[in-house]
DNA sequence: CATGAATGAGGCTTCATTCAT
DNA sequence: GATGAATGAAGCCTCATTCAT
C-alpha cells in the first residue's frame, strides 16, 4: 500500500477506503455474530484481511467502530418515524376506517429501509448491548408509540383514567410492533419475505386495532 | 448444616440467607442490566456488599448462580404451554370463530406466572445468551407456534407455498406474541394493568388473526 | 463436644486428642493424594468431620500441620542413616566380601520404617513440592552417599580424579537406591511385599557394588 | 507471519524469538522448580521479563506451553525406547551371560538423548503431574519392565508365585534404573561425567541382575 | 472450643488499546 | 500508513486463613 499521488490526486483515498470498508464489513458481520460486547476487534481486523493496530487509524475505537457502521440506519430510522408521525400530525387525524392505507405507507418507507439494512438493524436493536446504542430501541418504541397514540387518541380528549389505558396500550403495541420486525429479520434474510412478513405483521395489527376502536 | 436455635431466633440463618438473597437480587439486576455473557460477578458482588470470591460459597459458578434464578420460573412456563397445547390437542381444534375464548383460559396461567416472576421471565427469554438456557425462547416460540399452527393451518391440507407462508406467519406471531408479553411485564408492575394489557394484546391478534384467515 | 472434668482429670484433653488425630488422619491421606501444594484444607477438615476454621486451632496453619504429619519419619529416617553412619565409622571399614551382611544390618531399621511409615515416608520423599520438606530428598540422598563413600574410598588415600569419580559414583547409587525406595513404597502396600522388594533391591547393588569393586 | 527482510537480518524476528525463547527458559526453570501444576504462569512472566498476557501471544495456554516444553524430547524417548524393544524381540533372547553387552547398545541412542535434554526429561518423568502427560512416567516403565522381563521370565514357564515375584522385581528394577538415570542427568551437565555413570549403573545393574539370576 | 462465613491474594485466561518500529 | 508485540485491566474461579458469633 504505496502512497502514490498522480496528478495531484491521491489515490490514497481510495486505498484507505478500501481498507476502511473492509473492516466495516468484517465488522457488521463479527457483530451480528456475536454482539457488540462480545465481538472481538482482532477477529474483525483478521477478516477484513488487516492489523489489528491498524483498526486504530481508521477509527478510534470499537464504539466509534460500531457507531459509523449503525448510525446512519439508526438515523434514517429515526428520521422516517418522525416523518410518519408529521405526516400524521398535519392529517390530524387517521381514517380509523381503513388505517391500512395509512400503514401502507410506512412500507414504502420503513419497509425499505429494513430490507436494505437488514443486518444493522438487527444489531441496532438486539446486538447493541454494551454500547451507547443500547437504549436506542426504547426511543424507538416510544417513537411508535406516540404515533399509535395518535390512533387511539386523537382529540385527547377523555378522561383521564381511559387516557391512561389507550396510553399504555399505544405502548404496549408498538412495543410488540417493533419486536415483531426484530424476530422477522432475525429469521430470514431474503427480502421479498420480509416483506411479506412485516405486510401480514401490520395487517393483523391493523385489524386488531380496527375491531379495538370500534368498542 | 445451618445453625437453628431452639427458640427459632437464629442470627446466623438469618445472615445467610440475607447475603444469598442479597446475591440473588443483585445478580437479577445485572443480568437484566447486561444478560447472562456480559453480567460481571465482581460486580455482582459489588452491589451484594460481598466479596467476589465469597459468591462461590452460595453458588458453585456463574451458570449456577443463573439456573438458581431462572429454574424455577423456566419450569412452570414449560409446564404451562405444555398444559396448554395438550389442552388444544384434546380438543382437536379451535373455534376459529371465537379463539379469544380460548386464549382466555391462557391468562389464567401464563399471565400469573408473568405477574410473578417479571424479571426473571424477561432474563430468560432474552437475555440467556451464552447460558444453557439460550435456546429456550426459540422453543418456547416452537411451541406457541404449534398452537397457532392450529389455528391457521387446521387441516394441514394445504399447496406448499401456501403452507410454508403460514407456517412462517404462526411464528412470527408466536415470537411477537411472547415478545409482547415480555414488554408489558417490562413496563408495568401493576397485575392489574398487566392482565388489562395482555387482555387487549390478545384480542388484537385474535381480531387479526380471525381477519386475516377470512382473507 | 462438651467439656467435663472428672476427679480434675480433664477429658477434654483426650476429645481434643480425637480431633487432633482425625485431622492428621484425614491430612495423611490427602497430601498422599494430591502432595502438599495442591491437599486442600477444606477436604482434611471436610474428611475428618470438622470444620475449615477448627483445624487452626490444632495446627498453626498447612506447614505446621504438614510438618507435624511428617517430622517424626523425617526424624526416625535421619536418625537411622546417622545411625547406620557411626557405626560404620567405628567399624572402620566394611567387610568388602561381604557387604550384604552389614546392609543386611539396614533392613532391620530402615525397613522396619519403611514398612511402619510407608505413606509418611512417600509424602516425604514425593510429595512435599511446596513445603519446607522440599530439600529433604536431597539432603537424605547426600547422607546415603556418605555411607556408600564409605565402601567405595574406604581410605580417602586415592588419586584425585579416581576419587571424584568414586565420589560420584556414591552419590548417583545413594539417589537411585532411595528411589528405588519409593517407587517400592509408592507401587506396594503390604508389608512383606515390601520388605521382599528391598532386600531384592540391595541384593542386587550389593552384588553389582562388590563387583564394581574387584575392578 | 513472520517479517523477513531480504538481506536476511530481520530485527522483529529477532525480538520475537528472544521473547519466545525467554518464555521457554523461564518455563523450563519454573516447571523444573515446581513442577507442571504448581508452576504459576505470573511467574513465568516475571521472569522472562514480560506481563502475563503477553505470553499467550505465544502460547495458547499452560498446558501448550508445557507441550512445546516437552514433547520433542517425549517423542524422541518413546522412539528410542520403542527401536530398543523392538531390537530386543528381534533378537529373541537376551544372552544372560552378557546382557552388558546389550545394554551397551541402549547408551548410543537413550543416553545421548540424556546428555541433550537433560532438565526436559526431568521434567517429563517427575514434574508432569496435572498435565497430560502425567502417565507418561509410568509407561515408560512398563516399557523398560518388559525388556527387563524378558531377562527375568525368558521363558514364562514358571509357577505363579515365582512369576510374580520376578515380575514385581523386574518392574521395581526398571523404575529404579529410569530414576537412576533421572538422578545423574539432574547432578551432572558435563557428557563425560553422564556418560560414564550411566555406564556405572548400568554394570552395577548387571551385575547385580546376573548375580541374582544364578539364585 | 467450635463454627463457617468472609476475606484477599492468587490461579489461568482474554482482549481492547497503545506504541515503538 | 501499517505492523503486531506488549500492556493492563478485567474475566471467572479457588483456597488458605481469619474472625465474629
């Protein structure tokens, strides 16, 4: 790996990106195998075929390591949650006669993104233990919640003893909802399944919640 | 070989069992704080106000100390799901028009011991990594998938393609299901609130799942 | 274990005497088992019925109760080859024609111990890694040697080199003949096996010794 | 992956080895001064002059380490020792009259091996306790017992009690001789010296041995 | 006297991280 | 830029010894 500049343009940066993916890639592999904790820097450095002092130039430690590979799903993620719930927000209200419509298009959204990041989703939110990701699947399920609450409760305006009980099962379900997506992805990797699955996933939820309101 | 005192005051009793169960609780807290690989016994002892090495007299090694805590509530949940399955078996099939009454007889088991044993059902279910109870949530979902095999595949009369999509959605339902289940007892410490909410989680599925099947 | 005296005679010294007795009962056989170092005190309280803390009030710590175990052999041993030495000394000079008669002499001493202390003696020779014994194999081996040195430079009035070579050849036999010592112990437990095997033993370096001799 | 530079003079490679070659010195006295289960891999450390981790950067544990210690000199010893039985079965019979003479043979090969690895035979045949090569003693002398029986039992047509007398003896003899030569190997490192007492054990044997057949 | 719970130092081993080369 | 040897703290566990009871 000679530093050779032509033209005044380094390819340098190309070979170090080179060796920057490849440790990302080992890394999001060793990861999903054994966990943020548990993953080892030196098998990482063995896969991506490099020393493992080496590591160290491209980032400053495992945490730094573990945050490049899964903050920019982490964003997106959390980007697209907030757009559903705006979205919401300025629809007011959802037509709780067909929310599927209203589902449907989060599947153009977030269904995408599970699709593509499978794996660092995965590892966002069950291999994360030991990192400052840790909590992140908190947030998210609170994220979905305040969305699922705007479902249940959409003037605000009961008493306060029902408020609590839709509340709490706003969190309840988009707990469940985001464990659902856990366990698909976990268990299968191509994506037209996932897709199908998470499809089924929010159509039985949809129809619970429909049949739920009309109590 | 405990020391007992006639008048049925004895310190020393009382004294062991305090740090036993100081250990116990302790070692609840970390290892639903970190799982079973990443719990740390320093640390355990640490907040049990003991020395590291002083655990080893209550338990023989971290395994032990584990199995101690989670044994118990591991073996009434096997039991019940199995009380539960032999139960559908006997019956033949469910009435698809009204599982909820079915899955009803459920709270009166399963939601007990959920009331119960909160923490440790949590630790087992998803925090067992590197222990021998690992592999237990996936057969607690085999199972809870067999029951809901009956509900969507009653005849088993089905084209293949058909047949591995629904055994797919039993379970991804399964695994939801007992993931939701292990949210709520996250969440809630109030046995009432917990048999609300597994109440409307139930009624959400079977809403869905009654929907679902007259697709 | 209570304390009563009777007519001033204190029982308790004979209750003690129990205890002290199983502890080096249960010692014996541990140290045979598993050599100084790696005996643990647990296992000699746990044999001998009593508790970890009480063996310290009959023995100063593992070296004291090691040392009580085996000083007594390790006396009576040395003794008897200081013994043996004397009165060879007196003697002046052995009867080249007939070794076997004065190490016939040995047997009736060093081998009534070898018999009497069979398990002492192999833990002495053996198994003290670790404890202040540790040296003594040597030390009796150097003792042996000056015996034989005896046979073989009966005047001192040799030449140099013929003399550290005859000094060499004392010491190699002295060591061989305690190990062979100890692998008789180590291999035979009865008695007249044992007797047997070292008469066998110095027949044999008897006659090999008279016919370096005649050289 | 070793560096090597071209012209042949690679500092790393000479580093390296140093501190490898530190370690097994180190090693060698420990486990010599200890034996294998007593020997404490901090001091190892201490004493090559490196930290405890670092020696699993080039051993992957204790007992690998022991390993690399020994089995060169194991192998060599059982395949000398196996060449001699062979040798011995060949020819039948030993000649009675001069079983010197056989015995001769073994110097040119065991002894040699004696004079080479004179501290890793030692450790071998007495300090290997706890490691897997423990038993390694104890069949070296069945083997040495066989070719001995062979000179006691040539026939094997004697009466059951005389048998296992000779039996006893042969196997008492073949330890002894293997520990004789232990002995001279741990007192001696000048090959002269060895060579020659191993010879004067070995006339001692004989002729002790010759002395006891004419019985 | 006896108990046995507790300590503390040490056992072997792993691993993220640093640094001289 | 890259190397990989070295560090040091932490992992689980054992055990001789002490001490409050």
């Amino acid at each position: 790996m000679k530093k050779t500049k032509v033209n005044g343009c380094s390819l340098m940066q190309y070979l170090k990106d080179d060796v920057k993916n490849s440790i990302l890639q080992a890394a999001l592999s060793e990861f999903k195998r054994h966990g943020y904790s548990n993953a080892s820097m030196r098998q990482i450095a063995n896969s991506a075929g490099i020393t493992t002092g080496n590591i160290y130039r491209y980032f400053k430690n495992k945490e730094d390591l573990f945050h490049e590979l899964i903050h920019p799903v982490y964003e997106k993620f959390v980007q697209y949650m907030i757009e559903i719930k705006d979205d919401l927000d300025d629809n007011c209200a959802i037509d709780t006669n067909n929310p599927l419509d209203y589902l449907r298009k989060v599947e153009s959204t977030i269904v995408e993104l599970f699709k593509e990041s499978n794996v660092e989703l995965r590892i966002l939110l069950n291999l994360s233990n030991g990192s400052s990701y840790e909590p992140v699947k908190q947030e998210l399920i609170q994220l979905a919640a305040l969305i699922l609450e705007q479902v249940f409760i959409p003037g605000g305006d009961q008493q306060d003893k029902a408020m609590i009980e839709k509340y709490n099962l706003a969190h309840m379900l988009a707990g469940t909802l985001i464990e659902g997506a856990c366990i698909i992805l976990r268990d299968h990797e191509d994506g037209e399944t996932v897709r199908q699955l998470v499809d089924e996933l929010m159509r039985v939820y949809c129809a619970g919640i429909i049949s739920r309101l009309k109590i």
